[in-house]
C-alpha cells in the first residue's frame, strides 16, 4: 500500500500545485475585474454629474436670471458612495429632480433592467403640489457598462417607456415641475 501511494504521490503534488497555481490566476483575474468595475461606477457617478451640470448650464444660460442650483455644485471621483446612495439634486425654487443611485450588490446586475448594469437609481420630479396629492413621478435608471465606458438608460415603469438619460430627459422632468 505505502509503494502505492509513493507512486502516486509526485502526480497528485503537482496536480495540487498546479490547481493552486490556478487559483491565483483566478484571484487575481477577479480583482482585475472588481478594480474595473469601481472605476465604471466612479466614473458613470462622474457622467451623471457632467449631465445636470450640463444641462443646468445650458438652461441658466437662456435665462435673465439664473434659477437652477445643482447640489452639489461640484463632483470628483473621491465623493462617489461605494456602499451607499449618491444624491444629485436639481432645484427651481422648491421644484425638485433628485437623482439617487448606488452600487449593485453583485459586481453586475440583471434583476431590474435587461441589460447588465453596475449602478441603479431613480429620477424623481417633485413639487409641493405633487406632494400635497401624494404624487411623485419616478423613473428607474441604471448605469450599464459597455467595455471601458458606459451609458446611463431609464425605465418608466407607468408607461413602459425606456431610452438613455440624457438632458432632454431631465428637460422632460423639470417640464413637468413648472
């Protein structure tokens, strides 16, 4: 028995070996991986932001006065939440669209939406008249990764309406408010 299992033992020792060997390639693929993906949602937090402040720019700008206020004003890579929900907030005096999103739990998600996504959220239009009659429209949005970039897209659970987020969706939102 003991002749046997001397026979055997340097084929099972590299085969242990080898199987350890790939386990850290593995490992260090999957952290790869998780590395690309905080600097997606870093950086779809990044986009979002460069959206409303785009597009309170661009309204402030075809107006006497300016009325917009984005909060925050400003947006880096180091204030995006990884857990936690992130908050963008446009107002027009007491007229609010408040974005809210976060991390999926898993590195990608399909739960909600069709196409893999890495960050999720709502947009949601609001004013003292919508509140009083308990009524605040929401829309779904989800960051999803496409290769080294990604597209924000929105889904109307109402109407069944989809598309990307973009300012005329914002513009649609506030429309609503005023």
């Amino acid at each position: 028995m003991a002749v046997n299992w001397k026979r055997r033992r340097p084929g099972r020792l590299d085969r242990l070996a080898a199987a350890i060997e790939a386990i850290g390639e593995r490992d260090r693929r999957h952290a790869d991986e998780n590395d690309r993906i905080d600097h997606l949602r870093a950086s779809g937090a990044l986009t979002l932001h460069e959206m409303c402040r785009k597009f309170v720019d661009e309204v402030n700008g075809r107006l006497s006065e300016p009325a917009l206020i984005l909060a925050p004003g400003e947006f880096a890579r180091a204030g995006f939440r990884d857990p936690g929900p992130n908050l963008f907030q446009i107002n027009l005096r007491g007229r609010l669209l408040v974005l809210e999103f976060e991390a999926t739990g898993e590195p990608m998600s399909t739960d909600d939406y069709r196409r893999p996504y890495i960050l999720h959220g709502s947009v949601r239009s609001l004013n003292q008249d919508l509140l009083d009659r308990h009524l605040v429209a929401e829309k779904s949005i989800f960051y999803c990764p496409q290769g080294d970039a990604g597209e924000w897209h929105f889904v109307d659970h109402r109407t069944y309406r989809s598309g990307r987020v973009t300012p005329d969706l914002l513009a649609t939102e506030l429309e609503r408010l005023v």
